[in-house]
C-alpha cells in the first residue's frame, strides 16, 4: 500500500469510526493495566463482567493484595487462564507497591517487568494512559495490516515497527483502536464485511471482491 492509499484507508477509518476507544471498562490507569492484563485470550466482554464486580472491591494496588490470589480467582472466573492471571495480579500490585509508589510507570522496561505484562499490553498502557504514540498489535491489529497491504509483517513486532513507519502523524495516537475496531467488526477472520468496508478502495487485498456494482 502506497503512502497515498495509507491517507485514504486512515481517513476513511476515522471517518466510518469517529470515536475510537478501548471496549474495556476502567477508570485509573491502575484499572486499565488490569483490564489489560486479564484480556489475553479473553474477550472485552467477559473482562467488563469480571472487573465490574473486582473493582469494587479491589482497584488499588493495596486493595488487590489485600484480596490475595484466592480472592482475586472469586472474582475473574469467567476470564480464560483466571489461575495464572490472579497470581499475576497480586504480584504485579506488590511490586507497584514496592517500586512505583502504587502507581502504574510511565516506562516501558518498568511495565514489561511486571508479571503478566508483555509488549503488547505495555504498549496499551503508554498509549492509553500516558498518550504516547505506541502500537500494539493484537491478532485483529496483525490480521488486518497483512491481509489490506498496509503493513506486512511476519511477526507482530516486525507489524509494529512497519505501522510506526507507515501511519501519517495525524492518526497516529489512535490508529491502534482503529484498526483493532475495524478488524473486530467490519475486516474480521473469516466472512470479512467487504461489501460495507469504508477502506474498500485504498485496501490490496487480492481477494477482495469487488463493490456492488463496482468492478473495481
């Protein structure tokens, strides 16, 4: 994809979705790493589900080791890998307590020294709790840079670092949501809506059929 058809396919994005944002409940960056953290292999929803009722209770650093493991499982359940999850969580906040003051850091090394928090999910946090212009790319995010063209990539982070490169300045900041919206519901893995996709035009996928009405 030329850089060229890059402004027509972003533009068309934040046009079809003017608001883009996380579908993940929270409110301090200590819930959002939380939320972050319990969505691996999870959909948003059985996360909002879990975390309503954990953070009730529990959405401080000290609140969560003060919950404990066996606390913490009570709560997420229904959130996949909830075992090695909840021990994450404590430890996390415990080092966010001894390091950090029981606050989330504004550093990558910082972020990925917590258990359970890798690339991804710090990327996540700098983006959205700090504003910085990071990418995380998740399956929707890898899915649809390969399949359009936009950014090709073997791996995840050959994805992001491709994505850094390629995406104009103005979109930046949110192309990370985006991308992940238009995967989840309009450029999804199987049966993708191409006949409604408002990047239609700018997309190379080769298999893309053709509009109604379109031959193009």
């Amino acid at each position: 994809m030329d850089r060229h058809a890059i402004e027509r396919f972003f533009a068309g994005l934040a046009e079809a979705i003017p608001s883009p944002k996380t579908e993940l409940n929270y409110s301090t960056p200590y819930e959002l790493l939380v939320a972050v953290a319990l969505s691996a292999h999870t959909t948003d929803k059985s996360v909002n589900k879990a975390t309503a009722k954990l953070f009730a209770v529990a959405n401080t650093p000290a609140a969560m080791v003060a919950l404990g493991v066996e606390g913490v499982k009570g709560y997420i359940k229904t959130v996949g890998l909830y075992n090695t999850k909840a021990a994450n969580l404590v430890r996390a906040a415990e080092i966010l307590l001894e390091r950090h003051q029981g606050q989330v850091p504004h550093s990558r090394e910082a972020l990925e020294a917590l258990p359970g928090v890798g690339r991804k999910t710090a990327n996540v946090i700098l983006n959205m709790a700090f504003g910085e212009q990071t990418m995380a790319v998740d399956t929707h995010i890898f899915r649809v840079s390969n399949r359009t063209g936009l950014a090709p990539g073997k791996t995840p982070l050959a994805v992001e670092k491709a994505l850094l490169q390629r995406v104009p300045p103005p979109y930046l900041k949110d192309a990370h949501h985006l991308l992940i919206l238009h995967g989840r519901y309009t450029c999804t893995a199987r049966n993708p809506k191409c006949d409604r996709c408002p990047v239609h035009a700018a997309c190379r996928w080769p298999q893309k059929p053709p509009r109604p009405g379109n031959t193009t």
